[in-house]
C-alpha cells in the first residue's frame, strides 16, 4: 500500500537482529449497487470494467461501467458525482472499459447508440462536477469503422492511446499530444484481439481466441508497428488479459477459460520467451490482471478479488482475496469483473457483473522481530515535495539520523517507476533531492524511499 508521509522511529542498530515478513489484506469499507439486468440464473449484467483516479485536492473517485454509462463515484462519502451517458444497443452484457491520462478519462464501449464511439471527459473541475469534452467514432487509420471498442489503453509514459479495433482485429493507435482531439497514427494487425498493454510503447496484445499473445515495437514506426514476437500458448483458452511487471521482465496473462491459468512469462529476450510460473483461483476462472510492485491484483469472477505476490515469478502465492461473489464459488461469469488497485490512499475497486462496486482497503502488515542490545533513535524521513503542484522540476526532502543505503525513486499512477533520483549511501544529514520531470505527461507521481525494510512515498501532482 502507498503511504502518505510519515516518520519511522526504529531502535537501535547495536547487535542487531531483524527477521521480516509481511501479511495482506483486502478489508472491506462500502458496497454500492446500480441497476442489473437478470436474464436467467447465473445470467446477469449491470456492471463492467473500473478504473480510479484522484482530484488535485486528494480525494479519491472510483469509476464504473454501469448500464447507462460510467458512473463516477466520490469515495469519502459514497456520492454519484456523475454518470457519463453512453450507448446502450446490441450488448446485452454492456462492455465498457475506461483508463484515464491526467485529468482526462477515456471510455469505450461495444455498444452503439448515445455517444458511441470514445468518450473523453475532463475530470479537473471535480469535486464538483465533470465536463464532457468529445465523443470520437471516425474511421481509424486503416479506414475501419470505429464506434465501436471491447479494451482501451493509455500509456502515460508516452501520450499514446490504444484502443482494440471495432471487428478485433488488431489495436488502434492514437497520439494524446492534445488530449482533448486524440489523433490517429496507426494500427496494428492482429488475427484476434481483446484486451491491449503498452509499456513505453512496447504493445502487448492478448489474441482471444487465436490462443496467442504478440509484442509489437511501436516506439519508432507508429504508423506501422513491427512485429516483436508471438507466442501462442499451448492447450491455450481464450487469452484475454496481458499485463507487465514495472521493470518488464515478465508478462502476465490470463485465459477467460474455465481450468486455465493464470501464466507469467519471462520476456526478458522476446527471442526466447518462456513461461516461468502460473496460478488459478479456487473458482477456476480468472478475468482480469493488474500488476502494482510485486503483487497482482485479479477479479477472479465468483473467487471475487484476490492478490497474487509474484515477487517469485516461477511460485506465485496467493496472499489476500475478498469474495464479492458468496452465492458459489463455480466457475461462472458471474461476481468480480474489474478491479483497480492504483489508488495513492490504499484503496482497490472492484466492479461486478451483478452491478455492485465494492470499495476495498488494501493493507500491508509487517510482521517484522526487532531484538537489540542498545536503544538509541534511528529516524529517516522522506518529506513533502516543493513546489507541488509543481512544473517541470520540483525539490524532494529526506532526512536520516545514521549512515545508510537509501533510493529515492518515482513512479507513475501505475506503480511504473519513470525515475531514479538517487540510488547509494548517505551520511546522517537533511538532503534536498531535485527531479526534473523532462517530458513526463501531466498526472499524479509517487517518490518512494526506500531503506532496508523502510519505504515512504509522497504524492506529487505535476502540471503543463
């Protein structure tokens, strides 16, 4: 869980004995329900995919395909700031999906009716109220139609929206220089698609029913990524899910099929990928994949949430899980759909197919033994950033009482960490660190320090 600031008093270092260890949980704080659709038994729909994101004063908002359209959710006190109409004909599971870049949110939907196509709504006049900025349904650059989209991706790291095509046969790519008039750069080719990953646009996209996942360089030649690699995934089901470690050493997959597992893969050498690890629930059959740090975070349908520590790739553990669905355990289409893990406060979203959003409160316990023969403080403090807002570059403070190997690092809204500001050993002392954003997008970062088992993070909010 990211922490606002603190100051950790530790004892001594004299004769010093530490065993670490941690425990994880996923607790409960509020459950709203919005309106579902009961076609038969184990046949529902009201809601699809969430996201988060969290206003320039802090507070955070959970955001959820409904069946109307996407409601925007006020967490402190449960509030329906807005619900963003959309299309509601031809679905009758009423697919959306959504991400946001910066302040922007972007919604695509399988449905055709009201305001189909992608949706950008501005999100900075919250707490109060959103501004709906533009619907786009042109035709992509390959000349396809395009009102239509299953998944979508932003990859912060460089402005560039992905969206699966309307007859999911391959990605659209669009530029977000101007985030309120996305542009058409490119597209990608693929004999299936459904859900798309971009790590500093290296795309990553699952190939459904082909039973594959390909990787696509698309740094260069936005107009017509190359090819990086294919790896069609043996006895495969329908892969429907791709996500990546931050340091992209592994890839994550999952098969929305019944007794397929969850996979991780070594993608160090796209020469030579293989499959290291896997993991299923105890419904059998898992959804959707977020990774933050060394943890997964699943919507497991009917197992409901569950947190998967993949700090070992080739034996992932299941750590946490909350049942969003106890009416059976089966494996059906049926509880979690969704889930978000990014909130700087600790909190996990998790939408359901029956309509529910469950707000969740991720936890981590250290269960950690300090023994020592001397008591005397040991203090390290990571201080807030100043200017914050702040544009361009900005000054971060730390303060530690003793010698010690500290990292002062920053990531995204995504846990991907963007930078290393410092890295090695300090003498006891106040230092001021300065990062220089370059030409990071506007949004919300982390600097995390971290110090044997200390680790500290600040919000920083970082404005064009």
């Amino acid at each position: 869980m990211i922490q606002t600031h603190f100051a950790i008093i530790l004892s001594g270092i004299s004769s010093f004995l530490f065993a670490q260890d941690f425990s994880y949980h996923l607790d409960p704080v509020a459950r709203l329900t919005f309106s579902s659709v009961v076609y038969s038994v184990g046949d529902t729909a009201g809601g699809s995919d969430c996201w988060g994101y969290v206003d320039r004063k802090g507070n955070d908002y959970a955001i959820m395909g409904i069946l109307d359209g996407t409601a925007i959710v006020r967490v402190n006190d449960l509030k329906v700031i807005a619900t963003v109409p959309g299309p509601m004909e031809r679905d009758p599971y009423f697919h959306r999906d959504m991400m946001t870049y910066g302040d922007y949110l972007y919604i695509c939907h399988e449905m055709t009716g009201t305001n189909e196509g992608i949706q950008i709504i501005d999100l900075s006049t919250l707490p109060d109220s959103i501004r709906y900025v533009d619907t786009i349904n042109r035709s992509d650059a390959g000349g396809q139609s395009a009102n239509t989209s299953h998944n979508l991706f932003v990859d912060e790291s460089t402005g560039m929206l992905y969206t699966v095509r309307k007859y999911a046969n391959g990605v659209r790519l669009l530029s977000l220089k101007d985030p309120e008039k996305p542009q058409d750069v490119g597209i990608i080719e693929t004999p299936d698609a459904h859900d798309v990953f971009s790590r500093n646009d290296t795309v990553f996209v699952a190939e459904g029913w082909n039973g594959s996942f390909s990787i696509w360089d698309a740094k260069e030649m936005k107009s017509s990524p190359s090819l990086l690699a294919r790896v069609g995934i043996p006895s495969g089901g329908y892969v429907h899910t791709v996500w990546t470690t931050a340091d992209g050493n592994y890839l994550m997959t999952a098969e929305e099929t019944s007794r397929r597992t969850m996979k991780i893969w070594d993608i160090t050498n796209f020469d030579d990928i293989e499959m290291v690890g896997e993991y299923l629930g105890s419904s059998n059959l898992a959804h959707n994949i977020h990774i933050k740090h060394n943890l997964a975070f699943v919507s497991h349908y009917s197992s409901g949430a569950i947190v998967v520590d993949i700090s070992d790739p080739a034996n992932p553990v299941e750590v946490a899980n909350f049942d969003t669905y106890t009416a059976s355990d089966e494996s059906t289409y049926l509880g979690a759909w969704g889930i978000y893990p990014f909130s700087p406060n600790g909190y996990v979203y998790v939408s359901n197919a029956e309509g529910h959003l469950d707000i969740l409160r991720f936890r981590e316990e250290s269960l950690s033994i300090h023994m020592s023969s001397e008591t005397f403080p040991e203090r390290i403090s990571l201080g807030n950033n100043f200017p914050n807002p702040f544009n361009g570059e900005t000054s971060i403070s730390v303060s530690i009482s003793s010698e010690r190997e500290v990292s002062l690092e920053v990531f995204n809204a995504l846990g991907i960490r963007v930078a290393t500001v410092f890295n090695g050993s300090l003498p006891a002392g106040d230092y001021s660190f300065r990062w220089q954003s370059g030409g990071m997008p506007s949004g919300i970062y982390f600097a995390r320090l971290s110090s044997s088992s200390i680790v500290q993070s600040v919000k920083m909010l970082h404005l064009k």
